[in-house]
C-alpha cells in the first residue's frame, strides 16, 4: 500500500498567504476533503496535488475532473483500497465544484441533484430514490439504528419537508430560534436518508448552499473540521429508544452555532456516545473551555448575525418585516440622495447577506422590491427584543 505524504492541513498555507481568491478555493477544498471524513475516507495524494494546482490557478475544477478520470482509467495496478480512496477523489473534485456556484434549486428536484452531481461518475444510483428499506449500525449508539424513512414514503416526506422549509416564516425569531429551526429542517431532511449511500454529504452541501441562500455567508472550514461530529450529532438529533434514550438537539446547535455565530462550542465525537464511559463525559459547559482556534490560522468568523456597519444596522431597522422599493427605504432612512444611498447602504446590506430582492434574477424589475434575509431578520428581531 503507497503510504500518503498529504492531509488537508497541507493546503493551509494559502490561508496563510491570505490572497483572496486562494483563500476562498482552499477553503472550498478543505470543506470538500473533509466531508469525505463522514465515510472514513481519504483523497490521494493526486487528489491534493491536482486541488493545489486548482488553488495556484493553474487548473480549473473541470480539468481536475478530468484528470482524475484519465488517472484512475489508466491505472494498471490497483491496490486494495483504490475504490475508495478513487471515491473519494472524484467526490470532493465534484463538492468543490458545487460549493465554487450559488446555484441552488431548493426543491426535491434540487435535492436529487445535489446526490447527482456529487456521486456522479461514482454511484450508478446517483440522484436516484432509494427503493429499499435501510439501517445503519451507529457507534454513537453503541451499534443501534436510527429508524430511517420507508422507501415507500421518501417522495412524500421530502416534498412534505422542504415545502414547510420553503413557507415557514423566520419574521419574529431570535438568533436563538433561527439556529433551532435550522437545525431541525437539517436533522429531519437527513433522517429521511432518501438515498442508498451519500445521505450526509449530500445534506451537508444542500444545507451550506442552502444557508448561502437565505443570506448567510458560511464558512465551510466548520465542516471540513467536523464533519464526522455533523453526522453524529444529526444521529443523536433524531434518536430515541424504548429504554428512555429520547432526541438531544444540543449537539448539532453547537456545531451550528459555531458555523453561524462563530462561537467556539468544544465538538467532540466522544460527548455524544450513548452511555458513555465516566472520562468521556463532557465536563465543562462549550462557554467554560472554548476550542483554541490554531495561531497560524486567521479568525474565520465572527458572529454572522451581526454587523458594525452602522449604515447596514439603520436600513434593516427600516425594512423590518415589510418589503420596499428604494425610493420608500430612503424616505424611512430620511435619505435623499440615491447614489449615497447605494454604495453605503443597500449594496453592503446586499453584499453581506442582511437584504435581498424581491426579484434577484431581474435587478432592473420595474417593481423590484427589497426585503430582509433570514439572517437580517436575525438581526432584527434581536435588536427590537432588547
């Protein structure tokens, strides 16, 4: 077996360089290779050298693709693991190229999607429903199951999901409520497990591409770092047994509030083990003993909900809950002239996710409106609770 001379650590000198277009594809990378994590797999060291050249420019994701293909059809001598670690590569070659768009069909179709354009060229199911019943033996769970959905309700719980997703109303939540919500749309989505194999890749790049949408600017590094803690804490999310073992959301709220809020919660895969050992009990509370962020890295995220902007702060106190045309946002924000109004109010607010339009596909609609994200909302409502 050819022993690996790369991790995913060996990208982080981009990081360190701080270029930004670099530092936006490692990133893209790192949350790419780290999600292979979840299935216990790891790309080759091809994989890293072909995804360094993509970073320097040399290469686009296309080409990458390409030459995994041509390296892994040409490969005379397979060695025991090749499936996998080939699995691998092609599957975080594909990620990276996901998460590289904004483009996002949130709907059962755009779900299915995501499954096929990640696993394409490596499941023969790809983007296909599946048409058995499964179980999973958990070792969170000490070898038991998550009951998974029957093969015959998939259609329907997804369409049912994602349509409750699609109309619910985040106008009046906290910061708090949000990541609850969020938190249960992504574990209930999940528990459907709608495909054979890829279940939490899939709903991990569906959640980040989601999340992009509804204005949040999500720092994929907490997956690539916790990925295998996403999936337990999506298990331990749903689970419950006859013997009073009941669902605890506290785990996968961690993880997104270090995603959303940039906060240092502890993820440690061991806190979430049922019943487990007295040294593997989680002590101290996340507040008590944050996770150190290395020295060599720069700070990732600060709390995503909030701005320093006051231009940003005084227009989302405008729009709240209404949806308005420029000339009515002005008037609230007791502005008069429009191109200020533009470059220091509305296009920072839009740049950061705080607003949207009405019509985003058609930014010159004769009756565009404006109105706030999901994270604006955030916002928001917190500042009028205080």
């Amino acid at each position: 077996m050819e022993e690996r001379k790369y991790t995913i650590q060996d990208l982080d000198e981009y990081i360190r360089q701080g270029e930004p277009e670099k530092v936006e594809k490692t990133y893209l990378w790192r949350a790419a290779i780290g999600l292979q994590q979840v299935d216990g797999l790891k790309p080759s060291d091809f994989l890293v050298e072909k995804a360094k050249e993509n970073i320097e420019g040399a290469i686009s994701i296309e080409e990458v693709q390409r030459q995994l293909k041509t390296y892994y059809q040409s490969k005379v001598n397979r060695e025991p693991n090749d499936d996998e670690t080939e699995e691998a590569d092609c599957v975080s070659a594909n990620i990276a190229k996901l998460l590289s768009t904004n483009n996002l069909n949130f709907s059962v179709f755009g779900y299915r999607q995501v499954h096929r354009n990640i696993f394409d060229g490596v499941f023969k199911f790809a983007g296909k429903i599946r048409e058995f019943d499964i179980t999973k033996k958990e070792w969170v769970l000490r070898g038991d199951t998550v009951n998974y959905m029957y093969a015959a309700d998939l259609h329907l719980a997804l369409e049912y999901d994602i349509e409750q997703e699609r109309q619910f109303n985040y106008g009046g939540l906290t910061t708090d409520e949000i990541i609850k919500h969020i938190c249960k749309f992504v574990a209930n989505l999940w528990q459907i497990h709608a495909f054979a194999e890829g279940n939490t890749r899939t709903t991990a790049v569906f959640t980040i591409q989601y999340l992009r949408s509804i204005g949040f600017d999500v720092n994929n590094d907490v997956f690539a770092e916790n990925s295998w803690y996403f999936r337990n804490a999506l298990v331990r999310y749903v689970y419950k047994n006859k013997n009073g073992v009941q669902p605890e959301p506290i785990f996968l709220e961690r993880f997104f509030r270090n995603l959303l809020l940039g906060e240092h919660n502890e993820l440690k895969n061991r806190y979430m083990i049922i019943n487990p050992p007295e040294e593997w009990k989680m002590v101290n509370t996340p507040e008590q003993l944050p996770e150190q962020v290395p020295e060599q890295l720069p700070e990732q995220v600060g709390n995503l909900f909030m701005t320093d902007n006051k231009n940003i702060l005084r227009l989302v106190a405008v729009i709240g809950t209404n949806q308005m045309s420029v000339k009515e946002m002005m008037a609230g924000a007791g502005l008069k002239q429009r191109p200020n109004f533009i470059e220091y109010s509305l296009s920072p607010s839009l740049k950061e996710g705080f607003v949207k339009m009405l019509y985003p596909d058609k930014p010159n609609h004769p009756r565009q409106k404006y109105l706030l994200t999901v994270k604006g909302l955030g916002v928001y409502n917190d500042y009028r609770n205080k």
